[in-house]
C-alpha cells in the first residue's frame, strides 16, 4: 500500500511539473499546445483588424482589366513594376515599337548666299524641301525627304546623288523607340481604388480601362 501512495505522489508531481511548461524540451509535448498562445503574442497589431463591410465584400466581388502606360524609358517601366508589386497587384508586360524617322538633309547652309542659291536650285527640280528642325547641332539645313528606315533614307539620297545633288546626308531625326504598357488583368474593386487614387510618381502615367482586344485575351488568360 505505501509503494501505491509514493507511485501516486510522483505521478502527481510530474503531472505537476508537465503542466507548468518545464518539460516542453524534453518531451516534445508543449504543456499548453491545445491553447497555442504563442499564435496572439505572435499577431501584430491584432487591434487594425477589422471585418469588411457590405460596401467592401461587394468591391471584391468586381473585376476590371486596366491599363497602365506608355512608359516610354526602362527606368519607368522599372519603377512602375515595382509599384504595382508593392501594390499586390499581378499584371502583365506589352511593349509596342515606334518607327523611326531618317531624312534626306543637306549639308549645314550657314552662309546664306549658298542657302538662297540651293533654294532656286530645289524649286527649279520641283523637289520640295523644308527646314530642318530637331537636330541644333546641324542647323540651318533643308530636309528633302523623310523615311521610316535608314535604308530608304540612303537609297534616297543616292538617287539625288545621281541626279546631280552633292552635299546631301543621312541623318536620325528620331530613332526607334519601344513604349511598354503594363496590364492589371484581374483587378478588384479595392485594388482599382488603391491604383486609381495611388500618388506614387511611378504610377503618374495614369490607369485606364483596357482596349476590347486586350480585355479579351486578359479574360481567356485568366480562366485557362
């Protein structure tokens, strides 16, 4: 019978011990894992959480497709992804090419004898020319012609050539360019809000709602 009573006594004072949370290491068995209250200590302030109105469950529920562009440098196609990430937002990247424009020019024309002699000389071949303008380091200068690639623009300028016009070159008036336009296929109408009223410079080329075309494809993206 005394052998019962210390086995009792032990047990006790090891349950004892157990339940304070001494034995945690040692047992693997966290004294208070059915409460888990490291999970509140752990919550960071749990006071800023607040359940969603009527207003804003309905705003979820609506999904717009927007655009945001042109960015027309790398730098600000770079700054706008990252706002958009910060954001939460998931888009898409586009990227559109701008033709470049190449002209037939002639040499600088600084004195203006010379000028007004290539001017007579222009108008008597009927070849309409006009100011060049754009490129102050080659100025004055007439452009005869324009061109979306540089090798019409010397095509052209050989066939002058051999018509008898000297002095003429090819120059850049404006070079290629590729403009990017970022898309937001799914947004909701808290995320529209948060974009749309959003003042981060990165953002300042403005949100709109996307073409037909590309609302479709974001659609049929989206549900595959």
């Amino acid at each position: 019978m005394r052998l019962v009573v210390i086995l009792l006594l032990a047990a006790n004072g090891l349950f004892f011990v157990w339940s304070q949370g001494w034995l945690d290491s040692v047992t693997g068995l966290p004294a208070h894992a059915g409460h888990e209250p490291q999970r509140v200590e752990n919550q960071q302030h749990p006071e800023r959480i607040q359940p969603l109105g009527a207003s804003a469950v309905a705003a979820l529920a609506q999904f717009s497709c927007l655009e945001l562009g042109p960015l027309d440098t790398d730098a600000a196609l770079t700054a706008a992804q990252t706002a958009l990430k910060n954001a939460g937002a998931e888009f898409q990247q586009r990227s559109a090419d701008l033709p470049g424009v190449w002209v037939v020019a002639t040499i600088k024309l600084a004195d203006p004898e010379f000028r007004a002699r290539k001017e007579a000389t222009y108008k008597q071949l009927r070849i309409p020319f006009e100011p060049l303008d754009g490129l102050p380091a080659e100025q004055p200068a007439f452009v005869l012609s324009r061109h979306p690639s540089e090798a019409e623009a010397a095509a052209e300028a050989a066939a002058l050539d051999r018509r008898g016009l000297k002095g003429l070159r090819v120059l850049t008036l404006k070079a290629p360019q590729a403009r990017y336009t970022l898309v937001v296929t799914q947004a909701d109408g808290l995320l529209t809000g948060r974009l749309k009223g959003s003042k981060d410079p990165a953002l300042a080329a403005g949100f709109k709602a996307c073409a037909p075309a590309t609302a479709t494809s974001a659609a049929s993206a989206a549900s595959s």
